[in-house]
C-alpha cells in the first residue's frame, strides 16, 4: 500500500477526473487528499469533492494555486463541470495546497508519493516554501513533457518556469511523456463499461463524452492514468535509467522536454508501455472505485 497525494488541474481535459477514480479504484494505492492547481482551483476542487462522493468517500480537497509562475495564460476549455449540479455546495479545504503539501510531507517524510498531473506550480511554490520537500517526498509521478521530439506539452509549456523548478530540485521522479501516453486510448467498448459502473461511472461516462464532443472524437487518450499506473504497475512499463531534464524556459519553445541519462540524477523517464494491457487496467480500476454494495436508491452519493 502506498499513501498517494493527487496534484490536478481536474475538470478540462477528462483524463484527470478518470485518473482520479482510477486511483480510488485501486486496492494498492491510499490516496490521502486531493490538490488542484491551475486556473479556478476552487471550481476543480469541488468537482473532485463531487466525483469522490459519487464513490462514497469523503475526501479531502485543497484548492492551490491559480496562477502559474511563468505568469502565462491559464487555458480553459469552458465546459469545467458543466455537467455537475450544484457543485458550490461541495465543502472544500481553505487551506492552500502548497501550505498543506509541505505540512503533510513534514508530518510523514519519505513515506508519501505525489502524483502531479497537471502544470507543476503548487509543487514548485512548496519548494519556495521548504526546500526540504525535495527530500520529504518519497517520488514524484508526472505526467508531462514530451521526449525525444521538439513538442511543448501541455504541462510543461504552461508553467514552464515551475516545471524547471520541481525537476531541478533532486526529487526521485518518474516522468511519462506524450510519446507514451498517445499510445494507449480509450474507446466507446471501454466507456460503456464505466458508464455501468453506477453513479460514479455514469458521471465520468458523461464527462469523457463531452470531452470527445469537445475534440469531435469518439475516443480519447488517458494520459493522466497512464503515469498514475507506472506507480502501480510498473511491470507494464519500461524506465529509463536516472538522469536529468532541462526545460526549455520562455519563447517559442517553452516548456520542451530533454532527457539526458546521468547517474548523478534523480529523473527517470517511461520508455515503454504494453499500450492494450494498461487501457484494460485503467478501465477495470475506474469500474472498480465504484463499490458493488454501493445502494442506487438516492441520489446524493450515499
């Protein structure tokens, strides 16, 4: 059993809000909270706060930071938690997650991973506040960059200055790149077995529909629940050996990604993924966040 913090920028792409049931699907993983990052914190906290509900749990949720370090332009995609009825009454920390990042890593250091799957800011803004995080935190799980390649991913690109910053700072971390992640994918078989995964599954069914709408797809590519299985199953991964990662800061080329092997480091980077077994590992534990005794009676998520 590892003890898990989930960093997200849930609520645009739908990949997060799937790596969050994911996680809470999955029997090896105790996610402790959940901290959101990027643009309306708020908004996304309450949308984690609802989907952790919908699986009968309550869930702590810290809102974190909004705006990135580079000072650029948060992306919204418009359509964050449309779906979702009455989310202002969802209860959600007043903390800040970069304060209760820090508090919980000293109460507990070395023994909790963070999975970062959204730009890199409220981790960032912990090391400003304590440069002992570097050392607290058992290993980082991040999905960004893209390897191998001259692509600014999403992550990286949009706070490029915070990315430059976690990844410098000695953290044991394992990236997963676009070139991995855009090999597994998800597909309208998947998705009606989520969807029949009760209220939880009927809430994310309809999520990844509007974000398949949204691109004029009908299908979708998990990249946050990608990275979040290398934790977990790492035997359907292959790793390079540790190194380092520069990161392209400012101009056009913002946010590029390069790995350069190097003992001395404390980056690792996905190399290899069985792209068939992980879409079925991902799929079987979002249906599994959903608990079979789970009554269907009501509809307030108890």
């Amino acid at each position: 059993m590892r003890s898990i913090i989930l960093d997200t920028d849930i609520g645009s792409d739908v990949d997060d809000a799937m790596a969050l049931a994911q996680i809470m699907g999955s029997p090896d993983l105790d996610l402790l909270e959940v901290h959101t990052v990027y643009g309306d914190t708020r908004l996304r906290a309450q949308l984690a706060r609802r989907y952790a509900a919908l699986a009968g749990r309550d869930l702590v949720v810290v809102p974190g930071a909004a705006e990135t370090l580079s000072g650029r332009d948060v992306w919204w995609a418009g359509h964050e938690g449309t779906l979702h009825d009455d989310l202002a009454s969802e209860t959600v920390s007043a903390e800040s997650a970069p304060q209760r990042l820090v508090a919980r890593l000293r109460e507990r250091p070395g023994e909790l991973d963070v999975a970062a799957i959204g730009p890199l800011t409220n981790v960032a803004e912990a090391l400003q506040l304590e440069p002992e995080v570097a050392r607290w935190i058992r290993h980082l799980w991040v999905m960004g960059g893209s390897f191998g390649d001259e692509r600014s991913e999403h992550n990286f690109k949009s706070d490029d200055i915070a990315a430059q910053v976690v990844l410098s700072a000695g953290i044991p971390t394992t990236i997963t790149g676009l070139e991995i992640t855009q090999q597994v994918t998800i597909e309208a078989s998947r998705l009606e077995r989520i969807r029949a995964a009760g209220r939880l599954g009927a809430a994310l069914g309809a999520d990844i529909e509007q974000w398949w709408a949204y691109w004029n797809e009908t299908w979708n590519v998990p990249h946050d629940p990608v990275a979040v299985l290398a934790l977990s199953r790492p035997e359907l991964f292959r790793f390079s050996e540790v190194g380092r990662v520069a990161i392209a800061v400012g101009g056009d080329s913002a946010g590029r990604s390069t790995f350069t092997p190097d003992p001395e480091g404390t980056v690792r980077i996905v190399t290899g993924v069985d792209a068939e077994r992980v879409a079925e590992e991902i799929t079987a534990r979002i249906v599994a966040a959903y608990p079979a005794d789970h009554g269907e009676s009501d509809g307030d998520g108890s």
